[in-house]
C-alpha cells in the first residue's frame, strides 16, 4: 500500500485533478481512495490520466485539453460529477493498494501435480501464488505494459506466472535455490525468474501489447 500526500485541488467539466507532493507510482486504470480533501473529492475512484500540464476543460468531442505553458507536475486526474471548483492548496491523502489476484493456489497445485499434505503446505503455496502474481504484475508494469489486477492479460503470462509460483513453493527450505539432496546430483543452481518465465511474461522487451 502507497499513501500519497495532496497539495492542491481543482475540478473542471467533471474531471478532478489533485496534486501530490511526491512522484507517485500509479498507472491509468488504477484504482484510487481520496481521503482528507474534501466531501467533493473523497472517495474512490479510477485514474483517468496522469497529466503533467495544466488541466483546462473538455472539447466538444470529450478530449481533455491543457495549458502545455503550464506545467504541473505529480498530478491524478480522475471523473467526478460535481461543480468546478478553482485551483487550490488542499490537504488530504491519496491511497493505493495494488493487490493482483492473476493465479490461485489451486493453479499452482495443478502446475506441480502433487497433493497437499498439510494445512503449512496450503498456506504456502497460497502464499506463493499472491508473491508471484503481485511480482509478476510489478514487473510487467515496469517493462511499460498496462494490465487488470484481477484479469490476467493472457495465457502465456498465466503460465509464466504459476511456473514463477512453483519455483517459489519448492525453494522451500533452502536459501537460494530449489530443496535437494547433495548426494542425489549434487548444488544444481535452480533461479525462479528463467529466462523461459521471461518471455512468458513478456519483460525485458519493450511492450508490444
């Protein structure tokens, strides 16, 4: 969860714009919780651009115009139907808790053809399958895609993400690699990240989608 403080305020033509004070890692079609501000802005809402001009209305065809001898940095814009309001100081906080639900337990389980034995067993794989979609979200995010939190985008980054889970489950017990027996083949380096889960994913490659 990320806190990010308000600095200013304005509303034009159904549109809220609020500054923050600090850059701020959201994307557009993230879902936001204003709080703090005032009973015109609070509340939760989906970002609709993060513009770095001064916002100064709509168009006849609903396009967002700005003052680009204007700039303005750190600023969310998202809908609100509510009187204009002029641009001013505020206070207030902007929330964003990224949760990516992209597998489950159950896909993991099913990936590694094997039966739970114990309550710790579920736990972990269950606490496998929310680090992987959360990471596998995070990285696809910083290599410029746009993607649902609760959707996966597409089956090959499904199955880039519950192999990226597996790995993570069966380092169990081990500081660095995959659980095994010295005896049976000896330190055989296992890294969770491979380059095949990578081009699942889509990273390290410019977004093509």
């Amino acid at each position: 969860m990320a806190v990010y403080t308000v600095t200013n305020k304005y509303l034009i033509d159904d549109y809220a714009v609020l500054q923050l004070l600090t850059p701020a890692e959201l994307e557009v079609g993230a879902s936001i919780t204003v709080a703090g501000v005032d009973a015109t802005f609070n509340g939760t809402y989906t970002v609709r651009a993060l513009p770095q001009y001064l916002y100064t209305g709509v168009d006849d065809e609903g396009d967002l115009l700005y003052d680009y001898d204007v700039p303005i940095q750190h600023q969310v814009l998202y809908a609100k139907v509510a009187d204009d309001v002029t641009r001013q100081g505020a206070t207030g906080t902007i929330t964003y808790t990224p949760t990516c639900t992209w597998v489950s337990a159950a896909d993991v389980t099913a990936w590694l053809n094997i039966t739970v034995a114990s309550a710790n067993d579920t736990a972990l794989i269950t606490q496998a399958a929310a680090a992987a979609s959360q990471f596998c979200w995070r990285r696809r995010v910083e290599a410029g895609y746009i993607d649902s939190l609760t959707t996966v985008p597409s089956q090959d980054v499904k199955l880039g993400t519950i192999m990226y889970a597996g790995a993570l489950y069966r380092a169990r017990g081990s500081v660095m690699d995959y659980a095994q027996f010295d005896q049976m083949g000896g330190n055989v380096p296992v890294v969770g990240m491979t380059g095949q889960i990578k081009q699942l994913l889509g990273i390290d490659r410019p977004a093509v989608a």
